[in-house]
C-alpha cells in the first residue's frame, strides 16, 4: 500500500524542515556573538537539502545533505571600546543577515505545515480504507 | 462466479492503486519543494489506468508452443509512466514544484480516493445483500 509512503516522505520533510529551523534559530541567536568557541566570530550555517529516494514508484522525500558555514564577508562595525576592537577601532562581527533568516524562517514553518497536512490526509485515506466492507 | 467477483471489483482495485501511487508521488512534490533543481512528477491517470485495464484484462499467461515466441515484459504493471511537470512560472534555484498546484492536485487526488473507496464499498455492501438475501 504506497499510501503508507507518504508518511515516510512527509516526515523525512518535516525532519529536514525542522534542522532547517534549527539552524535559523542558531543563526538568530548568535547575530551578534562576536566570539565563539573557536575564537573567531559566528559565521552564518545554511541547511543544503537533497532529495532522498524513499520508494521504487518514483517518488521521493527529503534529507539534508550538509550544513555549510556562509562564506560572505563578516560585517565591521566601530567600537573602539569593545575589547574585541582591531587597531582601527573595528569589531569583526557575524556575516548573519537577520532579514533573509526571517524569511527562512517563514519559509520552513509553512512547508511543516504542508508536511503535517499531507500526513493528516494521508492518515485519514488509510482509515476511510479501513472501514472498507463494514 | 468467482471470476465474476474478481471482474467487479478489479476496476475500482485498479484504479485505486493508481490513486495511492499519484498520492505518493504528487506528497514527494510538496517535501521536495525547497530542494535546488528538484523536477516535479505526475502521472498521466487516465492513460495509466487505460493501460493497467487493458493489462489486466487478459489471461495471466500467454501460451507459447516454440521457445522462440516472445513473452510479454515481466511485472512493472503497477508502474505508470512518469511525467515532468511544465512550470507556469520559472525559479531561480530550477525547482520545477508549484505549491499551489500541487495542494491543489493533492486534495483533489484525495476526493478521488475516497471517492473510490466510497464506490468499493457500496459494490461490497451490493454483493452482501446479494449473499444474505
């Protein structure tokens, strides 16, 4: 019964979508951490998603293949006082943009959503299905 | 009469499996939605089903009276073809999966699931009274 599939690929979305959220919430929190346990300043971390074969009838879920650090430039601010500071005053601080997290954020909890609604419908074919012949 | 049995209640049997396969393959759509360069898939129904009925309609089995006769191709019978879905509207990443499409299509496969197993069930209820007069 291929309908029991779409639990599989419903919750390997919700799965992916979760991590998703995750590291959104990692990236929000640490916006302004101007050190972290290597020393240096957070770097913003980016979900990579794949597709994921869950069956041989062509269809197929998701997973998340890595979670990459964002290469773009650290921002400079200047704060000649914070201990962090260069010579020139700067402070190299994290590369998060908090716009495009919102977003993502945004975007991840409305595809948990569609995953949670495509698992009730399927939860409700497969009961309709046994009530087959009652 | 056995066979009788089995002829009422292949088409909606058939048709059903096709049903749950689109649901399975229209649920990979959506999870897939936020994946880079991931195409959207559908099946053909009515052509799938057109295909199955007239598969299932025959004998199980061909005779052949030299080892020279071709057999048809071995299972796949539950596999329709595979279709890409044209996008109305190109993305950046090359994702080919329209969310309001394929909710859209989602439910409406759904209807038609339970529709079919509303139909199977009057046939069986049919056929109960039949049995118990």
């Amino acid at each position: 019964m291929s309908l029991f599939n779409v639990f599989d690929i419903a919750s390997s979305a919700m799965a992916a979508q979760s991590q998703r959220l995750n590291v959104v919430a990692s990236n929000l929190s640490n916006a302004d951490s101007a050190t972290s346990s290597n020393g240096q300043p957070y770097r913003a971390r980016q979900v990579v998603f794949a597709t994921a074969d869950v069956s041989a009838q062509g269809a197929s879920g998701v997973k998340v293949a890595g979670v990459t650090e964002d290469q773009s430039p650290m921002k400079k601010i200047y704060e000649p006082k914070h201990p962090l500071a260069d010579k020139e005053g700067y402070v190299t601080m994290p590369n998060v943009n908090v716009v495009e997290e919102m977003v993502n954020m945004i975007s991840a909890s409305r595809s948990y959503q569609n995953s949670v609604d495509m698992m009730n419908t399927a939860k409700t074919l497969l009961l309709k299905t046994l009530t087959l012949g009652q | 009469m056995i066979s009788k049995l089995d002829e009422t209640l292949n088409f909606h049997h058939q048709a059903l499996n096709l049903r749950t396969q689109r649901q399975q393959i229209l649920a990979g759509n959506i999870a897939n939605a936020d994946v880079p360069q991931f195409k959207a898939r559908d099946i053909d129904f009515s052509k799938a089903l057109k295909a199955a009925q007239s598969q299932g309609a025959g004998s199980t089995a061909l005779n052949v009276t030299s080892p020279r006769h071709l057999l048809p191709a071995a299972g796949g019978s539950a596999g329709a073809d595979l279709l890409y879905r044209l996008p109305h509207q190109d993305s950046v990443d090359g994702n080919t999966v329209d969310m309001d499409v394929e909710r859209a299509q989602f439910a409406d496969n759904a209807i038609h699931v339970e529709a079919n197993l509303t139909f199977l069930n009057s046939q069986l209820k049919a056929m109960l009274a039949a049995i118990q007069g």
